[in-house]
C-alpha cells in the first residue's frame, strides 16, 4: 500500500465492496420505478379507453411493448417479460370496467330512469347488449348503453333504476347492477389489484434479477 493510500485511510477492497452496495442501491431504485411506472401506465390506459377506446388501445399497446422491450431485451428475463405481457393485458381487461365503476360511483350523480328496451345484437363474438334508458327527471335525456356500462341484461323494458351519470358529461352512464350479481364488483376489484400486484412483481424481479450482455 503506498503512503498516500495509508494516508488517506483508503483500502482497495473496501472501495470495491462499496461501489457495490452503491450498484445493488441503484438497481433496486431502477428496478421499484419501473415496477410501479408500468401498472399505473397500464391503469391510466384502460380508464382512458372506457372514454376514447383507441386511444387507450395505444396507450396499453406502447405501455406492454416497451415493458416487455426493457424486461425481456435489455434486462435479459424472457421469463419476467412474458409475465408482464400476459399479465398486463389481462390487467387491462378487468381494470377497465373497475376504474369506469370506480369514478361513476366515487363521483356520478345518481339519476331516476327507466329502461325503454334491452336488445342482444348477437354478433359474432358473442352476444352484445344494448339497453336504452331515458331519464325521469331533469333533461329525461335519453341514452343507449352497452356492456361496457354495465348492460348485461339484469334489467328487463320497464324496469325503474337508478343510474349514475357523469358530472363531466364525458362517459355514459353506469348501470346498477342485478340482485344476482352482488360480488361481481368485488371480484373485478380484486382480480385488478392481483394483476396490478403480478405486473409489478415481474417488473420488480426482472430488474433485480437483470443480467448484463
């Protein structure tokens, strides 16, 4: 060891264990930003598609393939990225219709109506329901909504219901639901915190785990 080493308190292989630590320290803040970053992306892009579905679509799309571009191609875990793929369409599907329910009944006005038709278009993917619902008071505006509000046929012509409407005037509105399907909300609400949790965990463990080259 020179004087000047001596001097200075300086020892080689602390210096290298230390600039370990400060690599692990780094890579683990890297590897929690992502891991947060991508879910809340993926949540942000599926709410947006409940108001302008292609939108979200590219939203979701450019989310899944840069996640799926940084795990599997620049940290070398084919296995994480494929996780986070599959997982993170999945999450979309389900986190949709939770945040559209979440926002109607955080801040929807609720409203009196009544159902003037239910209709199955029976399209090739299956089938497609079409309630139309006009409003008992105020403006007894009139609309047509879809499965994505919530029309699953639990309502029949006739029916008086209470609906929420958005304040913003932006997003149709959301039916209740029927006396069957009391859990759904909960089951939707569950399976999106689960999935949210997966996708953060693959992210999370690509990048801790990540090889060089």
């Amino acid at each position: 060891m020179s004087k000047f080493g001596a001097a200075a308190g300086t020892v080689p292989g602390q210096t290298v264990s230390g600039k370990r630590v400060q690599g692990r320290a780094r890579r683990a803040a890297n590897s929690a930003k992502w891991a947060v970053a991508v879910p809340v992306l993926l949540l942000f892009g599926a709410g947006v598609a409940q108001w302008v579905t292609l939108l979200g679509v590219v939203v979701v799309l450019a989310v899944v393939a840069v996640a799926t571009l940084l795990v599997g191609g620049v940290w070398h875990r084919a296995g994480a990225a494929t996780l986070v793929a599959v997982a993170g369409f999945a999450l979309t599907l389900f986190a949709g219709p939770a945040v559209y329910e979440g926002y109607m009944r955080t801040v929807g006005e609720p409203v009196d109506a009544v159902v003037m038709d239910v209709v199955d278009l029976h399209r090739k993917h299956g089938a497609d329901m079409v309630c139309t619902v006009r409003e008992l008071g105020g403006e007894k505006r009139t609309f047509e909504v879809s499965q994505m509000q919530n029309c699953f046929g639990q309502t029949e012509k006739g029916d008086r219901i209470v609906v929420r409407e958005d304040p913003l005037g932006l997003l149709d509105p959301w039916l209740p639901y029927g006396a069957e399907d009391r859990n759904t909300s909960e089951i939707t609400m569950a399976t999106t915190v689960g999935l949210t949790l997966v996708v953060g965990a693959s992210v999370l463990y690509g990048g801790q785990r990540r090889r060089d080259g």
